[in-house]
C-alpha cells in the first residue's frame, strides 16, 4: 500500500506538470479494485505525457491552417482505356505472380478501426456482407485468401491488425470460425496502439471516473505494429520482403493483386498505391501528387481551385488519381519509416464525439463533437520513399468500402455493388442467370473472378452450386 502511495504521488506530479490534474478528479470516490486499475492506466500513460501534449497541440493548430504547398501530378500506370501501356501492365502481372509464386509476399488488413459511422457493435470485420448467408467481411476476405493459397499451392500469410477496440472481439471470432478454413499458423493477429484523445481545448478527457479516454492510434500506427508485434520478424523467417496491405471495410478486394506488387518490383518501388480516377473536382477524396517535390496525399480539404478543377489537353482533371487505401510496402521500407514514426508518421486530429464523465460522474454520449481522436495515417510514409509506384484501377471492380450506416457506401449500397460484380463475372462467363435471381452469393475461395466463373465449365447458375448460390428473395 505504500509503495502504491509513492508511485501514487509521482504519477499525479507527472500530469500536474502537463496541466493534466483534473484526471484525478474522481480520485477520492473510487475504491481500492478501481484505483488500482487506474493507476495502471496512468502509469502507462505517464511517460507519454510530453510527446502527447506536442503531438496533439501540432495536430489541432494544423486543423486550422492552410497548406501552401506546390503541388504538381505524378505519373500514373493509366487504364489502358485512358492510355495506359497494357504490355507494361502484362509483364507487370506476369512479376507479381513470381513474387507470389516464390513466397514473398504477406497480405495486411488493418482491422482496428471503431467504425463509427457505421455505428455497428463489434469489429467491422464482423460485419455481415453476405447477401445470402451472414458470411462477414472477414469471412469473405478469408475465401479469398484460400482461393488464392489454392491456387500458389502454398499458404500466403494474413496478418491482421486490430486495436484494443477490437483485439479480443477479433480473436474470439477467428477461433469461433475456426479462422474460417486457414491454417491458424498462417494467420498473425496483432494489435495496434491506443493514443489518448483530446478535448477541444487540448486536454485529456475523462471517459469514466478511472479511465482516461483512449482510441486507436490510426490505420499509420500498423507500420510501428508490424515491428513492435514481430509480425515483420516473422515475415522475414519466412522469407517474405513485400507487403499487400488493405483495409478490412472493402468486400471487392483484389486480394495481392499481383499487377501492383509487380509493378512496384519492375518499378523498383518501396511502395505502391492503387488510385481511381476522380471525375468530379468537388468529390471527396484524397488525391496523390508530388507535394513539394515529395509523393504524398492532398487531401480534398487541402485542394484548392485552381489546382482543384485544373484540366489538362484531354479535358481529364490533372489531380484526378484518387487514393483508394490499397498499397504495396517491401518490408525494409516499413522498418524504415517504423523507425522514425515521429518525424514521419505525425498525428492528426479529427473532431469525434468522445464519450466523457460529467460533473456528478456518469458517463455521457455527447451529441456534438466533444473533441478529438488522434491518428497516423499510413499515407504519410509517401513522402519517404525512395520511388512510388502508382497503378489506376476501376472502383466497381475493386473498391467498395462500407462506411455509413445509409446512403453512399452502406451496407446497402456495397451489397449492391457486390451483387453486380458477380452478375459480371457470371456474363463474362457466359452462365445465365435466371430473371427472377434476386440475389447471389458466391464462395470467393473457388470463384474470385470472371476467369474463375469460367473455368466452372457451366452455363446455368444452377449448376455451379454450391459455389455460386442464387435465390428469389433476400436473406432473412
Ligand atoms: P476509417 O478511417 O474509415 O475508420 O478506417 P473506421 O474505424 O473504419 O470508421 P470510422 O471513421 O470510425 O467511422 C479505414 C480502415 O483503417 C482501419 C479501419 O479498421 C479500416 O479498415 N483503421 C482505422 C485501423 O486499423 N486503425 C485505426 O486506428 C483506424
């Protein structure tokens, strides 16, 4: 009791220091159980304080000013409908698959968001995406995988990165589903970082009376994860050197497209990004360019007309290459950037609404933004490569990422998307679908592309079960 006593003491002067002292505002009513609980919090936090204070004063005076930075457009592996080189493309292709062939590839998700938006209990990962079954996102995703290990005739690795938010959630899932066919040995869960957040004012807020309000540190805290966890050791006793990261909330993954990561190896890139062409200057997405001489983001915020609605000879915007949140990273290039997250990977602040203690001590949801959440995001590692490869794809064969609870990019609308995917590939592969086929669901471990619906060898959606699956009426 005495030794809690001084530590007690220390602890308190640490964040008194930082004009952190009203997190011992409830100090007095908590008992014996939640004190210790706290101070194991505090004391975590403690030595973080200094770092903290000038990470999250830099992140929020940036919410306030205005980039002025020169911008000009990177070159960019077009569509070849937009003139991209489709034998570059080709030996592209044909480089990926060595790489896969030969074991050196690992697939990331990053899983460790809280899908607020979205508003669903659990890890997004969870989310039912099936149209049929309740098959979830990371199931679909898992199909995937299998497909593709089937295919290499080895098993390629997943790493899956929650957060404190998400990890034991996560876990349980896996082992419920019995990693949903993987061997267990070829999937690494690990879990990110936590980053106090911040009142609107630059404090900590209190979200109960002995807890400090934390979340996770953004999707760029997967690039310290991958060393801290030893999920990049691990890649390296296997051998593997590149790096196919993407995120869990997207069902139309193209999972370790060889393309990218053979264009990032003819390239000579430590990194790759997939973009989609912006059509309309006013849509809300990040585009990449070279900002001051650098690769990076600009995000849709920091764009400002004329750059904006700039059109070049061909009447396409010049900023059009849209960031789609799908990459290729070798692995030395990620220790790299690991190493010097505090230059390169800052934190930035987005205004939440933060769960926090009022004054008689009950935890309250706040109807407005309350404060902020401090994230790296893991494009800010562009900037430090020494080259960056850029490949333009199509959204409705790639991208659909749910994350509102309605409208644009909803459970509902990405199903939709889903649904049209595979009523493509299924034309593609000549098997008819009958008119009255509401809905279909198809296993991604045996068809995960047009070619594959063709090498089923049928005509008739009927005959292609129990991997392609059609019905009437919705699921229930
Ligand atoms: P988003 O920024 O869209 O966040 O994450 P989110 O958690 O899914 O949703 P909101 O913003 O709370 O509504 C994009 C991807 O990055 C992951 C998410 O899990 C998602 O796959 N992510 C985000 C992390 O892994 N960790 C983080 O700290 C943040």
């Amino acid at each position: 009791m005495a030794q809690l006593g001084s530590d007690l003491e220390s602890v308190r002067r640490v964040f008194a220091d930082h004009g952190q002292a009203h997190v011992f505002a409830f100090w007095d009513q908590l008992d014996a159980p939640a004190r210790r609980g706290y101070l194991a919090q505090l004391r975590r936090l403690a030595p973080m304080l200094p770092d903290w204070v000038a990470g999250r004063r830099r992140a929020i005076s940036e919410l306030t000013q205005v980039k002025q930075a020169q911008l000009a457009p990177m070159p960019v592996e077009a569509l070849p409908e937009f003139g991209g080189n489709e034998p570059l493309r080709e030996s592209a292709r044909l480089a990926g698959e060595d790489l896969l062939a030969s074991g050196r590839v690992a697939i990331l998700v990053v899983a460790g968001g809280q899908g607020t938006r979205l508003g669903f209990q659990g890890p997004k990962g969870a989310f039912p995406v099936g149209p049929l079954t309740d098959r979830s996102l990371f199931h679909l995703q898992a199909q995937k995988i299998l497909g593709l290990s089937r295919k290499l005739g080895k098993p390629i690795p997943w790493y899956v990165m929650t957060s404190p938010a998400t990890d034991s959630e996560t876990r349980a899932l896996f082992r419920a589903a019995g990693f949903f066919g993987l061997k267990p040995s070829d999937v690494m869960i690990f879990s990110q970082d936590q980053v106090p957040c911040s009142d609107l004012e630059g404090n900590l807020i209190l979200e109960g009376c002995d807890r400090v309000a934390e979340s996770p540190n953004g999707h760029g805290g997967s690039l310290v994860a991958l060393v801290e966890s030893g999920a990049l050791d691990d890649m390296a006793r296997r051998g593997i050197d590149r790096i196919f990261y993407y995120q869990v909330d997207n069902p139309l993954i193209r999972m370790a497209d060889p393309l990218l990561l053979g264009l990032q190896e003819i390239q000579g890139a430590e990194m790759a990004c997939k973009v989609i062409r912006k059509r309309d200057p006013q849509e809300k997405v990040g585009v990449l360019a070279r900002v001051d001489g650098r690769a990076g983001i600009v995000e849709y915020t920091e764009i400002q007309d004329p750059e904006k609605s700039q059109i070049d000879s061909s009447g396409e915007l010049v900023f059009w290459a849209g960031n789609i949140a799908i990459h290729s990273f070798s692995t030395g290039f990620v220790r790299r950037v690991a190493e010097q997250a505090d230059a390169l990977l800052p934190y930035h602040a987005s205004a939440k609404q933060i769960r926090q203690v009022n004054s008689e001590g009950q935890t309250v949801a706040p109807d407005e933004p309350n404060g902020y959440k401090l994230e790296r995001f893991v494009f800010d590692a562009l900037p430090a490569a020494d080259r960056v490869s850029i490949l333009e794809v199509r959204p409705s064969e790639e991208f659909a990422p749910i994350k509102n609870a309605k409208g644009k990019d909803s459970p509902d609308s990405v199903r939709k998307e889903l649904d049209q995917q595979y009523r493509d590939w299924l034309s593609k592969a000549g098997v008819a679908v009958p008119a009255g086929i509401q809905v279909i669901e198809i296993d991604h471990e045996y068809v995960d592309s047009a070619e594959d619906a063709l090498t089923l060898g049928v005509n008739r959606i009927e005959d292609a079960a129990p991997m392609i699956q059609g019905s009437t009426g919705m699921r229930v």
